[in-house]
C-alpha cells in the first residue's frame, strides 16, 4: 500500500507554533547556561588575584565584582537591614546587611555579614545579632547586587532596622546619607556573631539549564515529528 502525505494548514500552524515556542525557550536555557559558565571562569580567575585593599580613596576599579578584598573599619550596627525570603537549607531566614566606615576615611561599604534563622512564629521580630564593637579587619569577595530577588508590591522604605525584600548599597547610602561604594562585600570572615557565610555560588546551575534546553529542543523536535508522522498516516488511511 502506497504512503501518501496528507497536508493539512491547521495540525501544520500548530506544530510551527509549538516548535517555535521550544527553540526560543531552548536557545534562552542555553544563553543562561553559558552565563553561568562565564561568571563560574570569572571566578575561578580572580580567586587566584592577591586580596585588594578597601582604602577608602575611591581607588575601587571600575569593575571588582567576584574579587577578593580586604577591609577596616567600623560596622554602623544601627544602620543593619534584613533581606527577607532568603532560605538556607530549607529553613526560613535573612541575609543581615551592614554598613562598614573605612578607616581613616568617611567612605563606607555595604557589608552582606551572613544569614541568620527568622521567628517563623513572629515574622516582625528581628534577631539579636552581636556587632563587634571598634575597627575590626574582615575579608570578603564583592558582589555588584545583594541576591535580588522579584518585587511583588511596593517596597519597603530602607530605614534602620528594616526588613525589605531587596536592598542595594546606593539604597541604604542615600537613606543613611553615607558616601558609599556602589557594590556589596559578601563577608568570609569569622566575627563570632553567629551568622552563617555559606553563600549560593552565583555560577551554579549550569548542567540545570543545559538539561531544560535539551527538553525544549526534544519538544520542538517532537512536534514536527508528529505532524509528520500524523500526515501519513491519514495519507495512508
């Protein structure tokens, strides 16, 4: 029995349609994970760079963002801002953010000093975090944003001791009136406050993304397959 291939425009739109929808979300999954390679190669080179010193002096290159660096100063405690939403292990929690004077400067920088477990009984009330008091000397790698996440609704005014959903350092400076540098330090150093510095690397979920563009691919694939397939066998019926 001879196959013959039955043409129709409405299964053909469809496929088109479908196919489309899958290359385009494919080919984003794919851009996506080849940012996180790149970002994960930044990393990998500046770690091996000597620590870069804050002075204070306005000496920051224009771009340090992954680059360790070393500080001294003196944490502004009444200027601390809590980052809601921020899970570690499953458990509820916050990222504390403080900003650091510089010595023998006024110039500040935002330190991100680690995550703390939130009152899930009474989301409103704030951990005590102890604040080493005087200069103190920490190490930390610098990030240009502080873990943003999505903003639904209209953001918390930045005042001290608020808890907002998102925070940069040009925020909390303006609040503050702080002369301050236009990133984040995501601190290492141990300052016995009890906050944990386990932080998300920025470059993971590569082989995730890779895996969801394969599936757009195999779904594109698939539907102009089935309208093949489709087509003949009407054809043949």
């Amino acid at each position: 029995m001879p196959f013959n291939f039955r043409f129709r425009w409405i299964p053909f739109i469809a496929a088109l349609l479908v196919a489309a929808v899958g290359i385009a979300l494919g080919n984003w999954q794919t851009r996506r994970a080849q940012e996180k390679h790149e970002i994960e190669q930044r990393m990998v080179e500046r770690a091996q760079v000597p620590a870069l010193a804050l002075s204070g002096a306005n000496d920051a290159p224009a771009d340090i963002e992954f680059m360790n660096v070393t500080i001294r100063g003196e944490y502004l405690p009444n200027w601390t801002v809590y980052l809601d939403n921020r899970p570690y292990k499953g458990t509820p929690g916050f990222y504390a953010l403080t900003p650091l004077k510089i010595a023998g400067s006024d110039m500040h920088v935002l330190v991100s000093r680690g995550w703390i477990k939130r009152d899930v009984a009474d989301r409103t009330r704030l951990p005590q975090i102890p604040t080493p008091a005087g200069t103190v000397e920490i190490n930390g790698v610098v990030r240009n944003t502080s873990s943003r996440l999505l903003q639904l609704g209209k953001a918390e005014p930045i005042k001290p001791n608020a808890i907002v959903q998102n925070a940069e350092a040009v925020d909390i400076g303006r609040a503050a009136k702080l002369r301050i540098y236009p990133f984040v330090v995501e601190q290492m150093t141990d300052t016995h406050d009890g906050l944990v510095r386990d932080w998300p690397r920025p470059s993971a979920g590569e082989d995730k993304h890779r895996g969801y563009a394969f599936q757009w691919y195999a779904l594109a694939a698939t539907a102009l397959l089935f309208f093949v397939v489709t087509g003949f066998r009407r054809g043949r019926k």
